[in-house]
C-alpha cells in the first residue's frame, strides 16, 4: 500500500531512536502496559510456556507409545497426559496463538490505527487469560485431570475422580479472555481503519482476524453455559447429563461441539491469514483472487457453524440428522479448497524468495491439503464408522491444528519477528527448523493415518504388538518435530540481544505495519498514513 | 495389573495396511475408502507439484517469462471452475458414502439379537438361548447378527476394525450394531471411547464359526434358561406381577401384548412401547403414565441391573399374544420420545 502521508522516517533508517521498547523498564512498565504492542509480548511469553509444557506432555505420550506395553508411565498418568495436553494446547496455545499474539501486535498496525479500540480491556484479558491458566496448572498439580479434553459426559461428571472442576474452571475463566479479544478485534477493525482503506483493501490477515473474533465471540459463551452444566452436575448432583440422574449424556456432546467445531476455525482461519501475507511478500505477486479468499474467509466461519454434528457420527444422533451433517461438512471444504488452489496460484508468474517465512507458509499449504482433505475422507459417513475415535481423527487433526495452525504461526512469528524486535535472526538456523517441522511433522502424523484406518482407537495405553512399528515411526518423528520447535526458540532469543538491525523494511512488504520504523513507534505512526492501493500491490519486477 | 491382562485376548497379526476384510460391510468399505484415498492422493499431489513447478520456474533469479498474469475476470472464472469440478467430485462422494451408511446403520427387520453390556472395563455378552460369554462373543458366518448394546456406566464404543463397525455404547440407552460376518476367525474387539484408567484394557474377541461348528460351541455351553424365563422369574421376584398380572387390588397396565405398540399417555399424546419405553417405565415410571392410570409405580432405579432390566424386557416382549406381525421399532434415532 503506497501512502501520501505519514512515513516521515528514510528507508535506511535502521533503528529508530524511540520506539515502544526504548523507555519503561521496570516490571510495572509492562505488567500495567496498554500497549498493544506490548501486551501482544505478554500473551507470546504466556503461550511459548504453555506450547513447552503442553509439548513434554506430548513427548512423554510418544515415549510411552513406543511400546505396546505401558512401561513407561502408568494408565492413569497416560490418561493425565493427553487431557492436559489437549487443554493446555486448544485453550492456552491454539486459540490464543495468532490472534492474542501477532493479531494484537499487528491489527492496529495494518489498519493504520495508534492501538485497539479498548486498550484496557486488552489488558484485561491477558490477566483472565492468566488466571484461568492458574487454575489448569493447578488442576495439574492437584493430582491432574484424566477426562480428555473433551470432558465427555457422565465420566467427567460423575466417574472421574480427577481435578475435573480446576481444569473445567480454568477452561471457563479462559473463555472470557477470547470474548474480550474478539470483541476489541471486531470494534477495532469497524471503526479505527485509516483514511482510504475500505472492507475490500484490507489485508487478508485483518479479514481471518475478524472472521475468528466474531466466532469466538458466538461460540465461547456456549462452551462456558456447558463447562458451568458440567460443574452443576458434577457438584450439586443436578441431573443434566447423567443418564442415572434423568439427564442425556448426548446433549453434552451437542453443546460441546457447537462450540468446539467453530474452535476449530478459531484455531485455523489466522493462519490462513498469515500465510495469504506471506506467500504475496516471497512471491511478489498480489493474491490469486482477493475477494474469492476475503468471502471463503467469511463462508468458512458462518458454515462452521452447523457441521457439529460430524463428531457424533457414530454417537447415537439421528441417521438423518447425520446425512445433513455430513452435507454440510462436504460444502465447508469447498472455501478451503478454493484457498489453497489461490496461494497456489499466487506462486504463478511470480519472483519466489525461498525465506525462512516462506518456507513455513509453503509448508502450510502441504501440510493443510492432506488436513483438509483428510477430512473430507472423515466427513464421509460410511469410513467414519470404522475411524471414529482412532488415530486417523488424530492425524487428521493434528495436519490441521499443528501442520496448519502452529506452522503458521512460526511463519508468522518469523515474518514479523524483524517488525517486534528490530532485529534479524539467522538465515540458515531458521531455514533449518523450518525443514525439521516439515519433515519431522509427517514423519509423526503420516503413519498415524495407516494406524487409524487399521483401527487404532485413540487414547490408547497400550495397544496390539503389531502396531509397534508405526508407533515407533511416530515417535521418533517427533523428535525430530521437537528439534525443530526447540531450533526457533533458541535463535530468535539469541537474536534479541545479538541480531543486527532489520530497517523498517526488510522484506520490501506492502502492507502499513511496514511503513513504521521496527521496532515500531510507541503510537505506532507519526501520522495516520492514507491508503491509496488494494493491498498486496506488489510488482514482480521490484526484487 | 497382571490380573487385568490375563483376560486380554491377543490375536497375532503382521504389519499391514488394511485390517482384514471380514464382514460384508467391509469389502463395501474399503471400495469407497480406496476411491478416497486416490482423489485426495491425487490432489494431494498435485499441489504438491505445482508448488515445486512454481517454486523451480519463477525462483527470484529466474529468467522466466512473467508476462501476461491472467486478468481479475480469467481468474475469477478459473476460481469458479474450480469450485464447480470440486462440488461436483464432492457431491457423487457424499452420495456415495451416505447409501453406505444408510445401509449399514438402519439394519435388517430381524436378526438375531445378542445383548452386550459395557462396563468399566468389560464387555458382558448374553446371547438368546442364555449363554454368557465375557470379551468374547461367539457368532456364526453368513446370518446377520444384531447386537443390543447398553452401558452400565459411562460411555463406551463397540468396535470392531475387521468388520469396519462401531457404535457409541451409551448408558440409559439402547443402540444396536447388526453384521454380517464372512470369514470364519477370530477378531479384535475394542472400546474406541474412552472410558477411564483401562479404557485401553477393554477389549475382547469376535469368534466367527461356521454353522455347524457354531451349533456345536452352543451345545458345549450346556443348558441355560433363555432371557425370557429368567425375566419371568425376575417378574415375580421384584413384585411386578403382583399389579402387572392377574386380578390384583392394585389397578397397573397390562403388560401382554404392549411391546410395539403405542400406548396412549395421561398427558396427552402416544408413545411407542419399544425397550426404551419399557426402561424407563421401570426407571423412571413417572416419565410417561398410562393414559386412565394413576401413578403409583415406585421406581426401581438403582435396583435392577442392566442384565436384569434386559431379561424383563425380554420376557414382557415375550407376553406379546401374536408373535411377529409387528415390526421392530427404530430406535437408531436419537434419543427417546420427548
């Protein structure tokens, strides 16, 4: 986006003399903050701890798998481990990851805005955000929760005997935290736009940030009245969904997943902003079809809705209520179809800088096909029958969730890493994790497809001697997938204190979060600047 | 511990990638599941390639041509023509996948009935000449069996790979799973929803026999009395006769003849008398009163066992004065009557 006004600063303006990092040290300077910008710092702290902490989870989970036998840990801590890495993952790393983190640093930025519409407020859910992650963390210590992330009603209501009610309150108290965010996103991207930048010039970023506010604006309150059920029941013996007390363990599974299948897009359409940035940057090229992603960004979010019902194929709904279902769950892949064909697209006719981000964002596409279109193969009700709650749906979802969303995010969390420090890391190191993730990614997930299809189910302690050696493919997969998380965390530290200075910048992007200085401004511009261009104008001839 | 893993019934198997095919359902399947695999594979590979065609052709320092991008209206219609051959692909697999389905699911007028019970962390087997099997069901090839699954505490799954089958066990419910098994042999059993600490330990064996082999297991099982008579005799011990039966002071509907039938309610309306209603008639009486009765039946939840409510309800099925003639009730469909 060219600008008439407001970039008062020359390109070879290195670092910039003030910035939102140079004054306010002390602890209170950040803990008090308003800054977008820095509470965006505060959230990636919080959530890089939760990903580890969720991550050894993992790990540990793999190890035990390596063997049929359970050897390793008991099938209680088994239990325990992959409910909290479940919750600690969707509610403390997926949700929040893009939109609290890069989506707070950056949505003021590209609708040319000084903050979010309620700077408070922002402030406000990072400290909810905080306090619900004190209940889980106590949930855990309190001799941990062996639910699932699901909480399946009677076992997590009546059967458990686990910290079920700290993790239900944690995930409960996190919820407002996304009602808060959301909220502030959709106000901030209505009313705060720059002059000249309307509905249709804005980056495909802001879009899957407001399409994903508006879902967990909707949804999350839903999630919240089932977790209070839950507590009812679980503490009072109020009969809701315990068969014994008169209650109806499917309607638990009903409320569940009319929030949990819209958290779904809450934990992908961010991505797909991310990498719709990154791919028209390393291309040069502007987006294949703009307004083909902007509405397949929106039908992906208002389809989300109703296809709930394709987690309980098997679960005892109606035969017909399954059909339309799994109808409207082949629709919702047609947007995501049409998107990956545009970034592919995108590529054509372009000048492709093979960058650390881009390598991420091309992962993304890779990895989200097999997602998407194994999921396709699940929507189909017949092959549900048979992989319904074993590793296939595992694989599926982890292509999606970590193949897509967390891929994302690194490519993201590199992209503007230059923009949030100031600073460049290492070319080669990042271009190394970004490979280990690719490979060792589908080195985890792929042979949990085969395992699904011959019947694995999921949650397994131990499991028949013939599936060992896939089990051990996968395991050592991750490995390699921890290499590459690891690699990142340990360069882009390094870089805070050694890298060089970046420029404003050093992409040569478009879009107005460039046209500050890096770090950026305390108000982020000196002026609004004035938007005069669709974005992603970008001309293959200039580098 | 050692205890626990004394019953698990392990069956040999080699690295494979498909299970075996081992039902009628199966071969049907695993058709559809080879169709699915080659589309998204090929798709699959296809962005995949294009990619790296994109990515070799038009790398920054490349001498590529780059002229004559298509315009926004060529793109739009491209994207159009992308979207229609995807819904058209997507809609023959829907068809496709959902007649599977509906066939699979919706099940055969009669067959014979096992009852399976679900527990933490068991599978209990009746079958309807009475024998009783744990983690083993014994079935023959070539009939179709109908299992009555029910739970007796939180939610289990009935899955069997080799068969492609698998139902939610739920409790306070009953749902049925019909097969068709082809192949003499023994397969694996599991609980595919998690259940607590040794949800990985509930599994168990389906042994398929040939007829006669099948005939001559039963036989070995020595004489049992059939669910019908052990209801009976409930009946009696749980004082349900002494209203239910006969002419006693106490004025209670009569049971003979009501199994699949509707009953008119006090409150308005009619229910069908299918297992659900007779459970939770015996449950929860108060849910739906006889229309001209008074309700003074006391509940008997927390009382009666799943085995038991079962063999009841078999024996007031048995009351029915003209056997046959009634079709089964559908109760696939979600939930009770409101």
């Amino acid at each position: 986006m060219s600008v008439v006004s407001g970039n008062a600063w020359p390109a070879n303006d290195l670092w910039p003399r003030e910035h939102y990092l140079s004054s306010g040290f002390r602890l209170r300077d950040w803990l008090l903050t308003t800054d977008h910008k820095r509470i965006g710092w505060l959230y990636l702290a919080s959530i890089t701890a939760f990903f580890f902490l969720g991550g050894v989870a993992a790990l540990l989970i793999r190890l035990e798998l390596m063997t049929p036998r359970g050897d390793l840990v008991t099938a209680d801590t088994y239990n325990q481990l992959f409910s909290m890495h479940g919750i600690i993952m969707i509610w403390f790393f997926l949700i929040p990851s893009i939109p609290a983190t890069l989506g707070n640093f950056l949505l003021p930025l590209m609708v040319g805005a000084r903050d979010l519409a309620f700077p408070r407020i922002n402030l406000l859910s990072w400290y909810i955000y905080t306090i619900g992650g004190i209940f889980t963390l106590f949930a855990v210590i309190a001799g941990g929760v062996d639910t699932g992330w699901t909480f399946y009603t009677p076992y997590s209501t009546m059967f458990s005997n686990t910290a079920v009610l700290a993790a239900v309150t944690g995930v409960f108290v996190v919820g407002f935290s996304s009602i808060l965010t959301g909220i502030n996103f959709i106000v901030t991207t209505h009313k705060m736009r720059a002059p000249g930048l309307s509905w249709m010039r804005l980056p495909l970023f802001v879009w899957a940030n407001y399409a994903t506010s508006l879902i967990m604006v909707l949804a999350t309150p839903v999630l919240s009245c089932t977790l209070l059920l839950i507590a009812l029941e679980r503490v009072l013996g109020i009969g809701i969904f315990d068969p014994s007390l008169g209650g109806d363990p499917i309607l638990f599974q009903h409320l569940f997943w009319f929030y949990s299948h819209p958290a779904v897009y809450i934990m992908i359409l961010p991505g797909m902003g991310v990498v719709s940035e990154i791919i028209t940057c390393f291309s040069r090229n502007p987006i294949f079809g703009y307004k083909g992603m902007a509405i397949s960004i929106m039908s992906i979010a208002i389809f989300g809705f109703i296809v709930w019902g394709h987690h309980m194929f098997v679960a005892g709904q109606s035969l017909y209520a399954g059909v339309m279902f799994s109808f409207f769950t082949f629709l919702v892949a047609l947007p995501s179809a049409i998107k990956t064909f545009n970034w592919t697209a995108t590529l054509y006719k372009g000048r492709i800088h093979f960058t650390a981000p881009m390598l991420y964002g091309l992962s993304f596409i890779g990895l989200f096909t097999i997602g998407g279109l194994t999921g396709i193969i699940l929507a189909s009700l017949a092959i549900d029958i048979h992989v319904h709650d074993t590793y296939f749906v595992v694989a599926h979802f982890h292509y999606i969730m970590v193949g897509g969303m967390v891929t994302a995010y690194l490519g993201g969390l590199h992209f503007w890493w230059p923009k949030m420090t100031g600073k460049r890391y290492s070319e080669l190191w990042s271009k190394v994790a970004a490979l280990a993730l690719f490979i060792g990614f589908n080195l985890t997930f792929f042979p949990q497809f085969i395992l699904g299809y011959l019947g694995m189910p999921r949650r397994y302690h131990e499991y028949p001697a013939d599936f060992q050696i896939l089990n051990a493919m996968s395991s050592l997969g991750a490995g390699v997938l921890a290499i590459g998380y690891l690699l990142p965390l340990v360069y882009l530290t390094w870089s805070l204190f050694k890298g060089q200075p970046a420029g404003s910048n050093p992409w040569n992007a478009k879009g107005l979060e460039w046209l500050t200085t890096s770090p950026p401004l305390k108000h982020n511009f000196v002026q609004i600047p004035r938007v005069t261009e669709p974005a992603y104008a970008y001309d293959r001839d200039d580098g | 511990m050692s205890e626990q893993r004394a019953y698990l019934p392990d069956i040999e198997r080699g690295l494979r990638f498909l299970p075996e095919q081992a039902s009628r359902f199966a071969g049907d399947l695993d058709i559809f599941y080879l169709v699915m695999v080659v589309v998204c594979g090929l798709l699959t590979i296809l962005v995949f390639a294009l990619i790296c065609y994109f990515g070799y052709r038009y790398r920054a320092n490349s001498h590529a041509n780059r002229e004559h991008i298509p315009s926004p209206r060529t793109s739009q219609r491209i994207e159009l023509g992308v979207l229609t051959i995807m819904f058209v692909v997507f809609m023959g697999l829907f068809a496709w996948s959902s007649d599977l389905y509906l066939g699979q699911y919706r099940g055969p007028q009669s067959a014979m009935t096992i009852n399976v019970i679900g527990k933490q962390w068991m599978w209990k087997v009746q079958h309807p000449d009475g024998a009783r099997e744990i983690n083993t069901i014994h079935v023959p090839v070539g009939e179709t069996i109908a299992l009555r699954v029910t739970s007796e505490d939180v939610i289990h799954s009935f899955y069997i790979p080799d068969f492609r089958i698998k139902r939610d066990v739920l409790p306070g419910a009953y749902r049925e799973v019909w097969f068709e098994a082809t192949t003499p042999g023994e397969y694996r059993l599991f609980c595919a929803e998690y259940c607590g600490s040794y949800h990985s330990r509930m599994r168990g064996k389906i042994v398929a026999m040939e007829q006669a082999a099948y005939q001559r297991w039963l036989s070995r099982q020595g004489q049992h009395d059939t669910p019908e008579v052990q209801g009976a005799r409930l009946f009696s011990s749980y004082g349900c006769s002494g209203c239910h039966i006969g002419e006693s002071s106490v004025r209670a509907p009569e049971l003979a003849g009501v199994y699949g039938r509707p009953v008119p309610l006090s409150s308005g309306g009619t229910v069908m008398a299918d297992d659900a209603y007779l459970r939770d008639s015996i449950l929860q009486p108060q849910k739906h009163v006889v229309a001209g009765f008074n309700p003074i039946m006391p509940s008997f939840s927390g009382q009666i066992s799943e085995d038991e409510l079962l063999q009841i309800i078999a024996y007031i099925k048995s009351l029915q004065p003209e056997e046959s003639g009634t079709t089964p009730p559908d109760d696939t469909t979600d939930g009770e009557e409101p």
